[in-house]
C-alpha cells in the first residue's frame, strides 16, 4: 500500500513535467490530478484502518486525507464538447 501512494507521487511528477513541456491547460491539469487526490486519499484512510499500521502511519495518513476541488468541471466539459465531431475514425 505504501508502494501505490509513492507511486502516485511519481506518476504526478511526470504529468506535471510533461504539462509544462506542452502547455497544458491548467484546468485540465487540474482535473487530472483531481483523479490522484481520490485515490492518494482512500489509499490513505485504508492505511490507516489497517491493524498491522503503525502510531506513526496512521497520523501521517489522516494528515494526507484532502477533499479535491470540483469547480472546474464546467470548463472541462466545454473544452470536451468543443471536440465532438473533431475527429473521424479511419474504417
């Protein structure tokens, strides 16, 4: 378990690198990681219902337990909408 949450660490670190590289909008970089905020967060409150967890981990995982921002949704949705019938599949 302690391996998932350090992996998402990394994995954000590289998101992160690449949206400066390409310029992403920060809305869409923000709803990505809103993804790794749920699930850093419920790997944390799991660790901290596990017997075999230390004092220690269990503090640290309820420190590291956030709520992500939803309110850029909208402006997602319409940079999403904007792309319908944008693209067509080769048969």
């Amino acid at each position: 378990m302690l391996g998932q949450l350090f992996t998402l660490i990394v994995y954000a670190q590289l998101i992160l690198e690449q949206a400066e590289l390409t310029g992403l909008d920060p809305d869409v970089l923000d709803t990505i990681f809103e993804v790794f905020v749920r699930d850093f967060s419920a790997l944390a409150v799991e660790l901290h219902g596990k017997a075999s967890s230390t004092e220690a981990q269990q503090q640290w995982a309820l420190a590291n337990v956030r709520k992500p921002d939803t309110g850029r949704f909208e402006r997602v949705w319409e940079q999403v909408e904007a792309l319908a019938g944008a693209y067509l599949m080769n048969p």
